[in-house]
C-alpha cells in the first residue's frame, strides 16, 4: 500500500537517469531556470539596461545553483543530523548580530566575514523548519500538546530575534516555515483557528512593540491616499504601473512608471510591478502560474517523501517559498501592507537568491534520494 | 522510559500528511485566484482610470510664451525690444535640504537679501512643484559656473528667457510705457489661459494699450518627464503665435531733440502730425528709465522716484493739468469773431480792466496798457484787457460751449490711458460740483486762461491743430502701423476724424491764423524771439500762467519768487502757417514768459521736423 506510489517514478528513470543520479528534479529546475530567465529580462529593462547588474545577477544565480546542486546530493537523514546544530548556531549568531547592532547603534542583519556578509536570519529560513520537523521526527502525528508548546518556543525565539533587528518581512517567513511544519504535522485546525482569533485580539498590544515606520506602512496600507508624496508613494506608483500596464502590457523597455523613475525599487522589492506593467495581465498570469506550478510540484514532492522529517521539511520549504510570492505580490498590488520582501527568484539581490536555492536543493535532494523499488 | 509508548502507525501518518497536503494545494491555488483577482481588477476593470494616472505622470503640458511683438519709432528705431536673459529657478518641491542648497548657491552665484526675500514670498504664493526665479538675469560667468554644478543641484535649473528692453531708456519711456510682472488684479483681468505662460504685462503707455496686440497667442508643448520632473522629450507642440510688432508715429530724434531742449526744466511738449494726428513726440519731463520696472523694481528707487517732487512717474503731456494762460486766447478770439462780439471794434487798455460799479482792477501783464487794442493786436501783444472785455462779453456759457468744440474739457481718445480731462468751467458745472453761483468776476479770469480754467498739453497741441486745419479735429494717435512679425506685411491705421468746429465764416479762421503768425513775425509779437533766420512761417501763441496768486498791490518779480512758484511758460504753434504739417505745444513748467523760454523749443522741433525730415511736402491727409 505504502510502496504503489513509487512507481511513477521509476517509470521515468529511463528518460531522466543522468539528471537523477546527479539528484536534480527536472521540473523545479525548469521552473526555476524560466524564473532566472525571466528575472534578467525584467532585470534588464527596470534597472534602465544596465548590463553591469545583469551580469551581477547572472553570477548570484550560478553561486545560488552550484548551491542548490550541493545541497541536493547530501541524503535528508544527513540533513536530519544536523539540524539541531544548524538551529544552534543560527540562535547564537542572530543573538551575536543583536549585540552587535545594539553596540554599533541601529539596524544590524549582517555579519561581515571579510570575504562575504553573511545574514544569520537567512539561514534560519531553512534552519527553523529543520529543527521543527526533526522535533517530530520520532513523534505519534498529530503531535501532544506539550510538544507543540516547544515546538512553539522553537519558533518563538529566533522570530523574535530577527523582528528586533529589525527585520519584519525575515520575521514572517522564518516564522511561518516553523508554523508550517506544525501545520503539517497534523495541528488541529481548531488550533490554527484559535491562534488566529488570539493573535488578533492581541493586534492592538502587539501594535505598540512596532517601529514607527512599520505603524507608517500598515496606516499606509489602509489609506495611502492619505499621504500620496509620503508613504503612499510607494503603493499608489505601484498600482498605476499595474494598472496602465492593462492586459498586454505596454511592452518590454517600454514601461513609463519604471523607466522614468515614477516607480520605486522597481528592481527590488517592486519589480513585480515592473513586470505587470510591461508584460500586462497575460505576462502576470503566466508567471503567476509558474510559481504555482513550482509549488505543486513541491507539495508533490512532499507527499511523495518517505520519512516524516522530509514530508514535514519539504512541506514547509515549498510553503514558505509560496508565502513569499504572495506577501510580496499582495504588497505590490496593494492587497497587504508593505512589508520589505523581495519577489523570490526575480528581484535583484539579497541572499535570500541563494538561500531559496538552497532550500529547492533539499527538496530536490528529498525526493532524489528515496529508495525505490525497482518497477 | 515514557509511560506512553505509541508505535508510529505510517499509513495513518501519511494519510493525515496527504490530507494536509491536499489543503495546501487548495490554500495555494486559491490565494493565486485571489491575486488573479486583484490583477484582473487593476489590469482590466481599472486598466483605464490608471492609465489616465500614468498619463498624468508620465505628461505634463507646459504654455509656451509668445514673443512680445516689437515696437519701433516712425524711421524703424527699436523703442522696445526682447533681449535673451538667464535666470536661476528653484522647483522648492525637488529639493530635499533648501537652506543647504541656497547656501551652496550663493558660493557660485550672487544671492542679495532681497533675491531671498522675493524667492520666500513667492514660495508662499506658489505650489511647490512651480519653478520660483531665484535671481534674474545671471552674468554669463554665473551661467558658466552653475552649469558645470548643475548635477549637485537637483531641482534647480537656469532658465534662458526673452525680457524686455527699452534701449531707448528713458526717451520714450511716458509713451512707449513699460512692462512688469503680472499682479493679482491684472490676472483676473486678462484671459488667464492665454497668460498661462506668460509673466510680463504692459503696465503703462503704449505696452498697456496695446496689450492684447502684443501679447500674442500662447502655445502649449506636451512633454515627458521623469519622477524628478525633469523634461526628457517634446511628445507635440503647438507653436505659440506670436505677439505683432507696433510702428509707432513717434520720432525718436525728434524726441531726443525736445528733451535736450527742456535742459533741467519740468514740463511736456506734444507734437502731432497736423494733417493725421499722428503723435511725432510726447515728451513729459523729468522721466525715467523704462528698464527699471520690468524685472522688478527695488524698494527704494521705486519710493525715490514716487515720492520725489518733480513726480517723474506722471505723464505731463496726458495727466497734467494746466490753466492755459493766454494760449487760450486764440480760441477766445474766434468764438468773438462767431458771436459777433465786439466784431472789429477796439478796446482800450489802460493796462487795467475793471467791471462796471467794481473797483477790483484785472491787470494787464503790460503794466502802463496796450493803448487802443484790435483782436490782431489782442493775440499778437496778448493784451490781457482786449480778453478780460471779451470774456465778460461772451459770458461763460458760450466760451464753455465754444472751447469745448476743440476738445478741451474731454478726453483726447489717445491710444494710451491715463488721460485728464481738463477743465471747461461753466455756471452748470460751478452749481453742481462747487455748490455756488457764478461770480462774473470768475468769468474776467477765464478770459486769459486763469481761474478754472485747465488743460493738458496734448488738449493744448490738438486743439492748435484743430485751428491749423480750419475746424477738423483729428483724433491723436501714437501707433501708425500693426506689423505681423511672421508675414511682415502692416496694417496701417487710418487716420480719424474726432469732429468739425463749424463756424460761420471761414474768413474768421484766417483773421485768427493771421494773428498768430504775427505773434512769431511781427516785431511786437511776443515770440518775435524766433523768427530769425526761419523758412516757414510759425503760427503760434505764447502763454503765462499763474502758479501763484498774486495779491492786489502786489507785483510779480520773477527773480524774487522761488522757482517752484514762478509762472508756467506756454507756446502753441503750428507751421508752416498756409499749409499747416505739424502742431506742437509746450508747457515749461515754471520756466517763467511763453515766448522767451517755450517758443525756442518749438521752434527747434519744427526746425528738425520740417527742414531736416524734408517734411514741407504734404503727407497723407484728412479728408
């Protein structure tokens, strides 16, 4: 019963045997390659054609493939290891990287290795939902209560760490690759709904532990034509680039709200607004449709994993990759308050590029490394 | 070991696993309805509200100055011009640090305290994304110093821009008037759509009378800009149209040559072409520099020239209003000749004249009398009493009906504003506007131009010119011709005729001409003083007049009274006297006797008018 799904599989072993001893999951590789190419293009209109930042991302993406490609050769018991350890180290150097602001005076989210900075908040992306997912490894699904209260705690920690530094948008994230891997583990839905009701009653005392910029963004979002040269500016350029771009797009380089700057961080955290105006409506389902179609395949590859850890950590890896496209999306259109994430795998820069293909190299590794039983 | 030990039942774990799965990929697929949903709302249901946005973004339509049209004197003489200037312009919305980049801009260009002023007071008046002048015409090396910084400054910009210019100067300055910059009230009064552009209206003389003639038609161009503002193409334009050029009747030599005349007086003199009524010179003194108001005048020479005595800012020729002395009598002499009254009969003059059962004596300014006095006499000598006599004979009504034919007591209707009226004192008038009867004594002092009686120099020249042309009065008129800039081709203005003095015999006005030219050519006439070495004949009359009521016993020493108190010297004249071409009045203001200060200056005009220009020949003329 357990083995009759292995068989599809095994079916196209003939076809893809190079790339599946190389542990490489021709699907999510597709999806992501289309992505990366979709991203220079876009790339090299909004960021006025300059070649010098095509290159720069061109260079981020192959660092963030030989990445992805190692990560997909280490088998998930490995991963499963060292977890723990991942999660450790991660605390301890978000927890350095706190000190460390507090004493440099203002925001900190990096350290700076001499030859790279590296950002502990990055890391606990993945590390997080490892940690979380090997908490339950050995555990009777759905969990006890006293394990979801650590499990919880787990999350807490390192979530409020980096909301501290202050990084909203990382915070969100790493805390819902946690809450993701509880939800897979079987949380009651009742659970989820009492959460959500608390956390609500709580939104009027949590609102006093905010920045006075991120009050800013989230009065903003309510009404942004309350201050349309200030904080509105953001989000009401956005929605006419959107908008004007209407269903076929005013065509590739020749997008008036990017080009002629009315667009802010139109090659970060906006570009999505770029590419709506360009590509119109027809451009934006067709990438909205890639990103689901690399979710699908994630949550397949979730659900054809073998052990508990890698459906737990599969799960919440291509969850959190789909909570990204929509909080930054739902920004960008208006629909959530502005939150500063970049749309993964298109804008330019950041880390989060190579922690994303990390994370996809797990994947790839957890359904690679399955054994199967021959047809 | 724990209490509970469970074994991991799989198959339920992966279905419980499977079930979530499932959830999610609904979860997923929904929310990417959701943003399909918003998508579709932004791109498809509002796609047009919001390309409208980015239109409105992305264009900006900015008016396009017409060019002023030019104005020129009768030989082609630049009076008014558009020379190209630089000015510093600040959009305050596109500068993030103002102090910071004012005070960088003073190290490269010159800022005074009142440059600050103006540019803070416009900042209050105007919406931040308007570029506000900062300083007016920079110096080429300003201009060359700011354009190699010009990236350090974002939101300031040099502006080259067409100002005007009165090379002139001063010359011309109470005809030509002047432009400034568009006030408040102006605004309402012009089509603001067409001023949209525009930061310069003719504020008086010739600029402000013809305004809407040199103004042009703006145009618009649509450009792009950035989110900086900064204009990066002209998408369309339509040109602005623009603004005609004026040739104005006026001679610029002519000009220069009566204000070298006046030396350092006060006073007015018009002349006028006699036969069209064009104005060949209009000439207020003191005057002042035309180029002061145009970009804005300071504080402190504007008050010096305001509140200075001799009033530079007044146009004498038009708005000064001065009793006419004995050029009145002329006038007075023909309405006699009409009347009847006193028709070829003598006066005597015992150098004094008295009403009967009045003991007052009216003196004659000749103190021991004309002895027996004709009207020839009367106006040659200008023997006051012959006058005094008439007046009372006439009475008031009838001068006040008969003055008025030849336009005194009205505006001229010429083509600039500011006009007085002058005054034609009448019983009708003293009741209504003094609330008191007539005295006959009153009615005496009009007789040689005194009392109520007022006029204005250019009434004075059209009303010589009006006895020039036997009875046709002309209307006057500054500008002769509208050129279009672009075909070249000018519409010439016709001359008018304003109205007719009739009078019963024609053979009057030549007994009135006759007089006058022996007031030049006699030897007894009082401006006997310029007939020397004259190729014309000079129809004219001298006049004095009061400034400073004299008491009964008192005598009039011109040397012992101050000379802002001293009498006001007049002449009028026109030549040549058969075949009249130019009329001319001039009034220096306390410059003392008529024929020995005022005449000199006619004569210098007619000379260079009519010897020099050739113009003995006749020209155009009323028909």
């Amino acid at each position: 019963m357990e083995f009759r799904s292995y068989a599809s599989p095994g079916n196209s072993q003939a076809n893809t045997s190079l790339l599946y001893r190389w542990h490489i999951d021709l699907p999510l590789l597709a999806g992501i390659t289309t992505l990366a190419c979709a991203s220079l293009l876009i790339l090299y209109s909004s960021g006025g054609q300059d070649l010098n930042l095509i290159y720069r991302q061109i260079l981020r993406f192959l660092m963030a493939f030989v990445i992805m490609f190692v990560m997909a050769q280490i088998a998930p018991h490995h991963i499963q290891r060292w977890s723990p350890w991942l999660y450790g180290i991660g605390l301890a150097l978000l927890l350095v990287v706190l000190l460390a602001g507090e004493i440099g005076k203002g925001a900190q989210r990096w350290l700076d290795l001499g030859l790279f900075r590296f950002q502990p908040s990055e890391m606990m992306k993945v590390a997080v939902p490892m940690m979380i997912a090997w908490y339950f490894t050995e555990q009777v699904l759905p969990p006890r209560t006293s394990r979801i209260a650590v499990a919880t705690l787990m999350i807490v920690a390192p979530v409020f760490l980096i909301f501290k530094q202050p990084d909203l948008g990382t915070a969100i994230l790493v805390g819902s690759a946690g809450v993701f891997v509880l939800l897979f583990a079987g949380l009651y839905w009742r659970w989820v709904i009492l959460v959500g009701i608390s956390i609500s009653g709580m939104a009027p005392i949590l609102w006093n532990y905010l920045h006075d910029y991120q009050k800013q963004r989230v009065l903003t979002f309510l009404n942004p034509e309350n201050d349309p040269l200030g904080a509105g500016y953001h989000i009401i350029q956005s929605k006419i680039a959107i908008g004007s771009g209407g269903i076929y797009g005013k065509g590739w380089l020749n997008g008036t709200q990017s080009q002629l700057d009315f667009l802010p961080e139109r090659s970060t955290d906006f570009i999505f607004a770029a590419f709506a105006e360009e590509f119109g409506f027809i451009g934006v389902v067709l990438l909205m449709s890639l990103y689901l179609f690399i979710v699908l395949r994630g949550l397949y590859i979730a659900a054809m994993a073998q052990d508990t850890f890698s459906r737990l950590l599969a799960g919440s890896l291509t969850m959190t990759f789909f909570i990204y496209v929509f909080v930054n999306i739902g920004m960008v259109t208006g629909l959530l308050p502005v939150v500063g994430l970049p749309l993964p795998l298109i804008s330019f820069g950041g880390t989060s590029v190579v922690t994303l293909l990390a994370g996809f190299g797990l994947l790839m590794g957890i359904h690679t490394h399955r054994k199967l039983l021959p047809a | 070991m724990r209490v509970q030990i469970t074994i991991k039942d799989h198959i339920r774990e992966g279905q419980l696993f499977t079930n979530r799965a499932v959830a999610f990929v609904i979860l997923c697929t929904a929310l990417v309805l959701v943003i399909i949903s918003r998508l579709a709302y932004l791109q498809i249901i509002s796609h047009e509200h919001f390309t409208t946005l980015s239109q409105n973004n992305r264009l900006n339509v900015l008016p396009i100055e017409p060019i002023r049209g030019l104005i020129y004197d009768r030989n082609g003489v630049v009076l008014a011009q558009n020379v190209p200037i630089y000015n510093l312009k600040i959009t305050p919305e596109q500068v993030s640090d103002l102090p910071t980049t004012l005070n960088k801009l003073a190290e490269l260009v010159e800022i005074t305290p009142q440059d600050l002023e103006r540019f803070q007071k416009l900042r209050k008046q105007n919406r931040s994304f308007k570029a506000l002048p900062l300083r007016y015409r920079l110096t080429d090396q300003e201009v060359a110093k700011f354009a190699v910084n010009r990236h350090r400054f974002p939101g300031v910009d040099i502006e080259a821009e067409l100002s005007r210019h009165y090379p002139l100067g001063d010359l011309v300055a109470h005809s030509v008037g002047y432009v400034g910059r568009i006030d408040e009230s102006e605004l309402q009064r012009v089509d603001q759509a067409n001023y949209d552009g525009t930061s310069h209206i003719g504020k008086t003389g010739v600029e402000r009378y013809y305004e809407d003639i040199l103004h042009g038609q703006v145009g618009h161009q649509e450009v792009e800009i950035n989110a900086a503002g900064r204009i990066l193409r002209v998408v369309n334009k339509n040109a602005p149209i623009p603004g005609q050029n004026l040739h104005l009747s006026i001679d610029a030599r002519l000009q220069k040559i009566a204000q070298d005349a006046f030396a350092d007086n006060n006073g007015a003199l018009v002349a006028i072409n006699a036969n069209n009524g064009a104005v060949l010179t209009l000439t207020s003194l003191p005057t002042f520099d035309a180029n002061l108001f145009v970009n804005g005048i300071d504080a402190k020479t504007y008050r010096e020239l305001r509140d200075s005595e001799d009033h530079p800012l007044i146009n004498r020729a038009l708005y000064g209003q001065y009793p006419p002395g004995s050029t009145i009598k002329p006038f007075l002499g023909l309405a006699g000749l009409e009347h009847s009254v006193n028709k070829g009969g003598h006066v005597f003059c015992p150098g004094y004249f008295s009403l009967e059962g009045d003991s007052h004596r009216y003196r004659d300014w000749k103190k021991e009398g004309h002895g027996i006095v004709d009207l020839d006499k009367a106006i040659v000598e200008s023997c006051d009493v012959y006058f005094y006599d008439l007046a009372v004979s006439l009475g008031v009504d009838r001068i006040a009906t008969f003055l008025k034919q030849f336009g005194f007591g009205a505006r001229t209707g010429i083509d600039i504003y500011g006009e007085s009226t002058g005054l034609i004192p009448s019983r009708e008038w003293k009741e209504k506007e003094r609330k008191a009867p007539w005295y006959l004594g009153e009615t005496v002092n009009i007789g040689i131009g005194q009392g109520y009686t007022l006029v204005t120099p250019l009434q004075l020249t059209l009303a010589v010119a009006t006895l020039a042309n036997r009875g046709l009065r002309i209307n006057p008129r500054l500008v002769s011709g509208i050129q279009d800039p672009l075909s070249r081709e000018m519409q010439l203005i016709a001359p008018t005729l304003a109205g007719n003095v009739d009078v019963v015999n024609p053979d009057n006005w030549q007994q009135i001409v006759r007089a006058m030219t022996r007031v030049v050519h006699f030897y007894k006439g009082t401006a006997k003083g310029i007939s020397a070495n004259l190729q014309y004949q000079i129809a004219g009359k001298t006049g004095t007049a009061q400034v400073f009521g004299l008491k009964q016993d008192e005598e009039y020493k011109e040397k012992d009274v101050q000379k802002k108190l001293r009498d006001h010297a007049l002449f009028i004249a026109f030549a040549p006297a058969d075949h009249p071409q130019i009329a001319v009045a001039a009034i220096v203001e306390n410059g003392g006797h008529g024929g020995s200060v005022a005449a000199p200056i006619i004569r210098k005009i007619m000379d260079a008018y009519l010897l020099k220009e050739g113009n003995l020949a006749s020209e155009e003329t009323v028909n």
